[in-house]
C-alpha cells in the first residue's frame, strides 16, 4: 500500500483523539470497574466506522495504512486499552487475514460485516496446555466428504464472546508439527462452538478473553482459509500486523500515563519528578520512533517482522515504566483501586503478554540479527 501523505494521518488521528475525548476517556474507568464495553460505545465505534479500520475500501473498509492505524489505535488506547485491543484484535488478526488469504467469496462472506462492525472478529491460537509453541496445539480437524469437523480448546481469546467469526487453528495431526495446521473461519452460532468461560483479568478489562470450546464443529470447505497445512502462514503474517497494531495500543497506554504525569508534576514539581518524567519522555519518544518505523516499513511493502517485535517489546516496557512511575509520581492517590494511574498500570503490565510475550520476541529478533532459523514462534 502506498504510504499516505503525512497530513492523511494527522487528520485521522486528530478526528480520532477527538472521539476518544469525547467518548471514550469519561468511559475508561466504568469499563475496567465493570469490566464491560457498554453496547452504546460498541456502536459509536462502529457508527464512527473504527471496525472497518484498514480493511480496503472496495469491501466496505476505510482502507487506513499501518501507518494510520497505528495513530487511531494509539489514540483509542490514549482513552482506553480495552476499547483499542477490541479494535487491534478485530482487525488486524481476523479482518486482515481474511483480506491477504480469502477467496472472493469469504470476503464477500465476512469483510462487509466486520467492517459495519455488524460482526466482531476473534483470533483462536493459543490452547490451555499450549501458547507460545504454537506448532504444539492440539485442537484437532478431521476431514469429512463435505468439509471439516473440528474438536478441542482454544484459551485467552480476546472478544470472542461477541465475536460473529472467529479466525481458528487446528491441526489434522499433530505429529505432522506445523506443516499439519490449517485455518478456519468459524461463525459464531456453529453447533458444537461455544465460551466455555471468561476470564477476569489483572489488566485491559473490558477486553473479553475467553475459552472457547469447539466440540464437533461441522464447517463447510468453504471454512479454510489459505491452503491446507498453511495455517501457521496465515497466523504468523497475521501475527506480524497484528504486533504492530498492540504496540500501538501500548504507545497509547503510555501517552496516557505520560499526560497525567505531567499534570502531577505542574501541580507537584520536585525535582526528583521532574527526572522521572524526563525519563519517561525520552521512553515514549523511543517507543513512538520504532512503532512508526515499524509500521512506515509495512506501508512500503518491506519485511517488517522484526520491526513488529522490537516495537512491541520496546512500546509494552515504555508502558509499563512510564505507568509505574506514574503511580510514584501519583503518590498514594495513585494506589487507590479504580485512580487512572493504577488503571494504567495494571493494562500495561499485559501488553508483554498479548500477541506473543517479550521473551517470544526476543527469540524472533535475535533470528532476523543472526539471520538463523525459520522456525515459526509466536
Ligand atoms: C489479555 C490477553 C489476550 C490474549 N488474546 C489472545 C487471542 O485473542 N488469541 C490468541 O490466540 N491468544 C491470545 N492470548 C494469548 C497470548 O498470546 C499467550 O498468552 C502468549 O502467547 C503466551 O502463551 P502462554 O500464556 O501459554 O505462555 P507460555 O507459552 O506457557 O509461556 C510461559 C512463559 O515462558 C516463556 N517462554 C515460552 N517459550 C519460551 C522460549 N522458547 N524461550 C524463552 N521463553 C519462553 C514465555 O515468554 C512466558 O514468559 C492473549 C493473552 C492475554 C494475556
């Protein structure tokens, strides 16, 4: 995709950061209380158009860039995590891979819809005895003269309980390592596919993480996407974008710990403040530079892979310090359950682990500087 002109993407974050003012910010705190998106905001960002976010406009998206995407979903994050990873999610491992690998008629089938916002899009990868091995899963498909039944668990999969399609991975047996695993596309309301629970969480609540049981799940061919036995393809080029986009989300966190800082430290200033949010700048500038490098490099059609990692791992640590100096700068109003600082850090103590942990990424960026290996690790 041809980069788009700076302006492009300063007009899109502005309008962006305007909603997020608007809507999303007096909404942050109920959301993690209550751990809930309410449907009403779910709806404004689909009427806003946010769940068409860089699909192409010739299915019904608004065909941002990575480099636009990135500034929207930094933006929504700046109001609140969950709110963002809902988007990140949803678009960029499910709608995306549907858009790279589907044929016309799955994009016909889903990309209108999860653009309209009319579905939401899930991500089933990881299983409860399997995360970051993901050659090692063990949800199984099996055959059938007319299509695939597929049975086992899926764990911590985000939106799921409002997913309309869940993009999942299964293997037609796991001797076969990852040459054996498929992708499917499996609609919500399939017989034998449900939410066996959700789970409460430290941080991002308000993001639905699920277990997902599918029990004799009967799809039709039309199900797989991509080719039999690439489905590890389709979930690590996913994966790849997909890492950019929670950097972003965790760059948002930051910006976001970063402003409240600052007011704390014009209201408070001392001088061992004034270090700690001279630090804490200089981290989200870092976090900024490689999140947009790794984005700029998507939009000119580079690898950008290694890219996606260094800008997770470096934007999800920058989060973390900055929240957590955040709550020092606070004092001990910062401690108190429900304080925005808390909230912060509590959402960015688990970004490391979302779309693949820091140590998963540093594995992937050690193999591209040694240029070793194309083993596939989340
Ligand atoms: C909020 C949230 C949302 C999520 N959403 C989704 C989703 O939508 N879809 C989905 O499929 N998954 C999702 N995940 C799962 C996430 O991607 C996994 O948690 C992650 O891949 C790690 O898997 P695991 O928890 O099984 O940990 P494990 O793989 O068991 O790892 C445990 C620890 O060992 C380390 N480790 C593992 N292997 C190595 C290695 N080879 N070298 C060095 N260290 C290693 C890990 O870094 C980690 O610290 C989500 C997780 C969270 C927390």
């Amino acid at each position: 995709m041809a980069p788009e002109p700076p302006d492009t993407v300063q007009a899109k974050r502005r309008r962006t950061a305007e909603f997020v003012d608007r809507v999303v910010v007096p909404a942050a705190g109920s959301i993690d209380r209550e751990d809930r998106i309410p449907a009403a905001i779910v709806r404004e960002l689909a009427d806003e158009r946010y769940f068409g976010l860089g699909i192409p406009t010739e299915w019904g998206g608004t065909g941002e860039t990575a480099r636009a995407t990135v500034a929207v979903l930094e933006e929504l994050a700046r109001g609140s995590a969950a709110i963002a990873v809902l988007v990140a999610v949803h678009a960029s491992v499910c709608a995306i891979p549907i858009v790279d690998w589907g044929t016309d008629l799955q994009k016909e089938q889903y990309l209108r819809s999860l653009a309209r916002g009319e579905r939401l899009g899930g991500f089933g990868l990881t299983e409860p005895g399997t995360g970051s091995d993901a050659a090692g899963l063990r949800t199984r498909y099996a055959r059938e003269s007319d299509g695939f039944v597929l049975r086992g668990a899926k764990m911590f999969i985000s939106n799921a309980v409002s997913a309309g399609v869940v993009l999942v991975f299964a293997t037609r047996d796991p001797a076969l390592g990852h040459r054996g695993i498929s992708a499917f596309l499996v609609p919500a309301g399939t017989p034998g596919f449900s939410v066996a629970q959700r789970l409460d969480k430290l941080g991002l609540r308000g993001s639905e993480t699920t277990e997902l049981v599918l029990d004799g799940v009967r799809l039709g061919p039309d199900a797989l996407l991509g080719p039999e036995g690439d489905g590890l393809k389709v979930a690590f080029r996913g994966l790849a974008g997909g890492r950019v986009g929670i950097a972003a989300c965790a760059l948002g966190v930051a910006q976001a710990a970063f402003d409240a800082m600052r007011e704390n430290v014009r209201r408070a200033d001392a001088n061992w403040k004034r270090s700690l949010l001279a630090r804490a700048y200089a981290d989200l500038l870092g976090a900024r530079a490689l999140v947009e490098r790794a984005a700029g490099r998507k939009d000119r059609g580079l690898a950008y892979a290694a890219d996606a990692s260094v800008a997770k791992l470096v934007a999800s640590r920058a989060a973390f310090s900055i929240a957590n100096a955040g709550v020092d700068v606070a004092g001990e109003d910062g401690t108190r359950a429900g304080a925005a600082a808390e909230r912060l850090l509590r959402d960015a103590r688990v970004f490391p682990l979302v779309e693949g942990t820091t140590e998963i990424q540093e594995l992937i960026l050690a193999r591209s500087l040694l240029g070793s290996g194309n083993e596939p690790t989340v």
